[in-house]
C-alpha cells in the first residue's frame, strides 16, 4: 500500500506536493480497483482534484468530499465522486481490516502514522450527510455550493438519528449504497454527470406531484451546484422499502422450479404445445390446465400484476400539466425517423462485431449465428415499416433501463427503483421523451434471460438438459411476456399512450424487441460469449 506524509493536519494531503502524489498516482490506483469505476478499460491520462467539499462540525475530522475529474488518453473525461476521511490508531486498523476495499494508503500526519478511507464507510460522514439533508443544509466552497435538500417523505426528528445506524450494503455496482436503519436509503453516485439525474427528478414527481405508490418514496437530495454550470447530482435519499429481494431472483427461482418438474416428469409429459408468435395473440388462459399448473399460476399472476404496475408508472410518467418534462407528446415521422437510423447503426454495427468473432463462438452456437447474418433485410424490412407508418402513440418519459432486476418484490406486490436509465448513455438522452413500449421491450427481454439463464449456466456439463429444455424455455418466456404485456395493456389503452391498433402495436414493439435484443448480442459478444444464445433466438424469433 502506498504511503504519504504531511507534517501538520491529515487534510493537508489536499495541497501542494502531497495532492500532486494523491492526482498522479494514489487515486488512479485505488479508483482501477473499484467496482464503481467505470474507465478500468480505458488508460488514465491525468486526475484532478476538482472541489473539496468539507462535510460535519469537526473542522479537524470532517470528510472531504472530492469532485475529481479522470482525464483518459482516448475519448471524453468523467466526474467521479469520493468522500475522503482520515483515521487513526484503533480505527484506522478497524477500517482496513473490516473494508479493505475502502483504504486508500497508508498515511503520516503529525507523526501518527494512520489510513486514508473512503469517507461512505465512516458512520460520522454518513449521519453528518443524513443531518444536512434534513436541515435543507448548504456548504459554500471556493468554486461553488453544496445544497441538501428534503423531500416531503422524510420524517426524521431529532431524537429519531441515533436510531438510524448507517450500514453500507456491499452489493454495490455504479453506485454505493447505505442504509439507515429500516427506514432509508441513500445512493451515492459514483460517477455523475452535469445535469439534473433523472433519478432524481423521475422519484420527486412521481412522490410529491402524482402520488404513485409503487416507488421508493422520494426524501431528499443533495447536487453541487456551481455558476454558469448545470448541476452535479451527490446522492439520493429515499424511503426503505422492506422486501423480499428484486424480480430477477423471483422469476429465477420459478423458471428452476418449472424445471425440475418437467425432468422428474420424464416421459409422463407429451410434448410442448404451441403458441402462437404474437404475444397479442396468446393468453395463458388458453393453456391446458396442466401446463399452466408446470409453469406456476403464481409467477404468471404475478407477471400480470407486473404489467399493471409498469402501465401505472407510464400512465404516472405521463401525467404531468404544469412541467414539460413529464407531459405526453404526439409522435412524429422525424421522431420515428431518428429511432430506426439509430437501431439501423446499432444493427450494423452489432452485426458486423458478429462477423468478426464468429469463428470463436462455441461450434453449436455457430449455425444459429450464422443465420443472423442472413436477416439483415428482414431487420431493415421491419424497421422501415416503423418509419413508413404514422404511429398514432404518445412519447412520454420511461424509467429508461426496465428489466426484472430493477422491481423489487415485496411478496405479495412489486415496487419499481432506479430511475437513472441507460448509464451508457448521456443525462440528456437519458431525459428525452420515448415510447413506453420502450420499458416494456426491455422487460420481456428480461422474462427471456430468466428463461434461458439456468440452462445457460449448465450448457457445459449437460448439454443434453440444454437440448431437452430448450423448447420448454420459450413456452415459459410466451406465457410470462404474453401475461406481462396483456395486463398491461388492458391497463394503459384508455390513455393513449401506445396505438388503439394491434397492427401498430406490433409494429411499434418489435422496433423496440429487435434494437434490445441487437443491443444484447453485442454486450454478450463483448462480455459473455457463451450467452449470445438468448439474443440471437430472440432475433431470429422476431424476424423470422
């Protein structure tokens, strides 16, 4: 671990010879090692310090938080946030043996030797950070100002604090996580963009304008503002809501359940019936008795429940009046336009990807592949009737990054987070108006990945489970999307916000079912070969 030496306070680490080390060398190495840094691919160039934000009442133990910006050799910088605390003595050996991942280096100051941390794993900085929210607090900087702000669920009171112990949950991803008690949840953004995050803004309306109950409910926020500037989201507060894990692992469990049952079944089980390619046109309802008892009448009730909860949030998104963020707009020909040139240039480029690395794909995915390359036209073909044909639909604001993962289950009913989108893509895209079939696109993808996850996972083993289920995987993926988007559906027609006809309907969500599931071949390509199974048979599912 790297070392430092200040001769007077810790925080003088944040000047002169000592930041220069802290820019050049100490944080390019520790940020490479988080799970929340997203450049880890990219070479850094330069790190700069951009604000120190002094965060508490102990002048001489407060956190800094850090606003720093990593320059790279090739393409655009990124902002990465950091809360910067100093501990000594018995706490500084408490912080690097309970959160290795949190020590930074190794630390002189005033000749007691001590660790530079990551400020989130200090419970001071996180009740001070609680505090600041609750008391609409502002901390005036040399480049700009730090605001907190409370939303209307927040209901803390002063003798109320001691109780909500922070405990930092350790499955964090593009953002760190802490929990207060039982009672709220912080995101910190790791790594935020200048603008208002749609996380924010999506919660607050949908808490203090509409009311909507299937959300965390908004409690407050904190963004750096600085002149001239647009704003830097910190951190999200919301209420907790108790719960029994997210959708995925939900839907995981049904699909291995089903399963299990269709192989201790054996020979008692005739064959897969079949179901129509539309899932306009299927109803579980038509299924025999006994096959909708094998795949569970409880995940495909509860897959209807989820339809009506997502066309609740759509009809929510497109309720405003006052605000244009968050009133419906008439599709146009030049929005339908701009949406097919960009799957035409995500397909290209997808399939060209596929062509390059074709011949290191496992031997039985290779046909199956080879068979994408031929669709190109039929793509294109599906495509151009979006853009040939008016859609009479509405564009509204959509949650963005819709899938199983991003609902969690409560046991008897679901609740929808992250309202942040895409995070591959800009704080401006991310807020531009969509189709809400968009969000429902995404989520039927979801429903096929469950499907095909368990035996993706024991494709090398048992590649005879695989070929014996496989047909079985997409009678599951039928009936959960067909449960999905008709519930849906019978929810949402009044508003407007899709087509009245099913014709456009089909249109508009294959569009939306082939730009995922290209998108998906190219991730699966680039992270997990062995997976391009399940976008390329949604592909060809939806285009043959």
């Amino acid at each position: 671990m790297l070392k430092l030496a200040v001769r007077g306070n810790w925080k003088q680490v944040l000047a002169g010879a000592a930041q220069e080390q802290l820019e050049s060398r100490v944080l390019p190495d520790y940020l490479k090692e988080r799970r929340w840094f997203g450049g880890k691919a990219r070479q850094i160039k330069a790190l700069k310090i951009l604000e120190k934000i002094p965060m508490g009442d102990d002048a001489s133990h407060s956190v800094q938080i850090l606003l720093m910006s990593v320059d790279y050799t090739a393409g655009t910088s990124e902002i990465y946030v950091l809360p910067l605390a100093f501990a000594e003595g018995d706490e500084a050996d408490q912080i690097a043996g309970s959160h290795p991942g949190g020590t930074i280096c190794r630390l002189n100051a005033k000749g007691t030797t001590g660790v530079l941390y990551d400020g989130v794993y200090s419970g001071v900085f996180c009740r001070d950070l609680l505090s600041s929210i609750a008391k609409n607090a502002s901390i005036e900087t040399n480049g700009g100002k730090l605001c907190s702000y409370r939303g209307e669920a927040f209901e803390v009171h002063d003798e109320d604090f001691q109780t909500l112990k922070p405990k930092v949950l350790a499955a964090e991803q593009s953002n760190t996580s802490v929990l207060y008690g039982k009672e709220y949840f912080l995101k910190l953004y790791r790594h935020p963009d200048q603008g208002l995050n749609p996380d924010l803004e999506v919660s607050r309306f949908l808490t203090e304008e509409v009311e909507f109950p299937y959300i965390p409910h908004f409690a407050g926020g904190v963004e750096y503002l600085k002149a001239d500037s647009e704003p830097i989201s910190i951190c999200i507060l919301q209420k907790f809501v108790p719960n029994q894990g997210d959708a995925w692992s939900y839907y995981l469990e049904r699909v291995k359940e089903y399963y299990r049952k269709i192989l201790e079944l054996g020979g008692e089980v005739s064959g897969v019936p079949p179901v129509p390619a539309s899932f306009f046109e299927f109803s579980w309802h038509e299924l025999a008795p006994f096959y909708a008892e094998l795949i569970g009448k409880e995940a495909i009730e509860f897959a209807a429940l989820l339809g009506k909860r997502t066309a609740e949030l759509h009809k929510a998104l497109a309720s405003g009046t006052d605000s244009s963020s968050f009133t419906k707009e008439p599709f146009s020909l030049r929005f339908q336009e701009s949406v097919v040139k960009s799957v035409e240039t995500l397909t290209e480029s997808v399939l060209q990807l596929l062509r390059c690395n074709l011949n290191d794909l496992p031997g039985h995915l290779q046909s199956e592949a080879k068979a994408i390359l031929d669709l190109d036209n039929r793509i294109l073909k599906r495509l151009q009737a979006f853009a040939d044909n008016k859609m009479e639909a509405m564009r509204i604001r959509i949650h963005g990054d819709y899938h199983l993962g991003q609902i969690l289950f409560t046991g008897n009913d679901f609740v929808i987070i992250d309202f942040e989108g895409e995070p591959a893509r800009s704080l401006a895209e991310r807020r531009i108006k969509q189709s809400p079939l968009k969000d429902v696109a995404g989520m039927i993808r979801s429903f096929h990945y469950a499907a095909y996850l368990s035996l993706l996972a024991q494709s090398e083993t048992r590649s005879e489970y695989v070929s014996r289920l496989t047909s079985w995987a997409e009678l599951w993926y039928s009936v959960m999307a067909a449960s999905f988007i008709g519930s849906y559906l019978d929810t949402v027609r009044s508003s407007q916000i899709v087509p009245a006809e099913t014709s456009q309907l089909q249109i508009l969500l294959d569009v939306f079912l082939i730009e995922k599931a290209v998108y998906e071949l190219g991730y699966e390509l680039n992270n997990r070969p062995a997976w391009v199974l399940v976008p390329i048979r949604g592909i060809i599912s939806l285009v043959t």
